[in-house]
C-alpha cells in the first residue's frame, strides 16, 4: 500500500489508501477502501471497495 489512514469509531474500523497494483504489465494507482466491523468479539470485513484512480 503506497499511502494508508486507519482509523475508527463506534465499533467499527476504516482503513482506506492508496494502493499500486500491476495490471496487464503496467503499473497503476488505486484508490482503496476497506470497512471493518466489531461484532461478538471479532472484527469482520463490513465492506471493501478498489478502483484505479481517473486519468487527470
């Protein structure tokens, strides 16, 4: 992960960066978010979202 901010509040969990992935031979930046959850003592992955960032 290039760049990461973690942090959470009310039982639940965000972690959401930058990610540098290869695809088709290329180097590419992607946006990351990942949510997590507290529920009966474990965290669980709540949602998960990645997508190659907009060519400016």
């Amino acid at each position: 992960m290039e760049e990461s901010f973690k942090y959470s509040d009310c039982n639940l969990g965000y972690n959401v960066g930058r990610w540098v992935i290869n695809a088709n031979g290329q180097d590419v930046e992607a946006r990351v978010t990942w949510v997590y959850r507290y529920d009966d003592g474990n965290w669980l992955i709540a949602n998960h979202h990645s997508s190659v960032n907009p060519q400016g």
